[in-house]
C-alpha cells in the first residue's frame, strides 16, 4: 500500500519528512496540506490508527492557531468540534502527517520513522 503524505511545500520540517521518505525509497502520494486539508472523516481515521491524542494534531506553533486564540478555545470544545475545526483548514494541523500500512506519524523525528516506517 502507497503511504500518503500530508505536507506543506514552504515547511522545512516537511521537507526532511519528505526527504527521508524519498531516500528510504518509501512510495507516497503527497498532498498539498493548505490546499487539500483531509476530510473530517478521513482526519477522524487518521486520529483512530494514531492512537495519539487528538490535541497532538493541532499546528500549535502555527499563526493560524494563535490567531483564532484555540489555547483557550479547545478545552471547551468537543471531540467532533475539534476535528471539524481541522479539516476546516490545513493550516491548523500538525505536519507532516504521514500514513498508511496501518500506521501514522505527526509531525518529523528521524528516530520514529526510522521505527514505524522502515520496519
């Protein structure tokens, strides 16, 4: 199964996501993440395989995230409220995300996908 990568072209986090992917002769579809969010369901399974907690998929460093003051916004809002917010705009999630094979990772540290995507 192809990976699926969710990045941002202007990131350089992402572009050594991407690198890596690329020398370790990982296959993937790349999407623009501020052009082509993933859907809210496709979000939902992404957060589901992670395992991770759904606060782990905000963009907390973001402009976006501070411009919209979600710090204090998000412990109020629910579950289903937060993904919509997501899949609402790329901007506010967390990248790269990349996944498939059963797997997911947020965000780029060699060590893990050394783990998760070479094994």
């Amino acid at each position: 199964m192809e990976l699926t990568y969710y990045g941002y072209p202007k990131c350089g986090t992402c572009r050594k996501a991407k690198k890596w992917l690329e020398t370790n002769g990982l296959a993937f579809q790349e999407v623009n993440i501020a052009e082509a969010p993933p859907s809210k369901e496709e979000l939902e399974q992404i957060i589901a395989t992670s395992g991770l907690e759904l606060k782990k998929f905000f963009n907390v460093s973001g402009m976006k995230y501070r411009e919209l003051n979600l710090k204090d916004k998000l412990p109020t809002m629910t579950d289903d409220e937060k993904v919509s917010l997501l899949a609402s705009d790329g901007m506010l999630i967390k990248r790269p995300i990349v996944y498939g094979e059963g797997k997911v990772t947020v965000g780029f540290k060699e060590e893990d996908f050394d783990n998760i995507w070479t094994n």
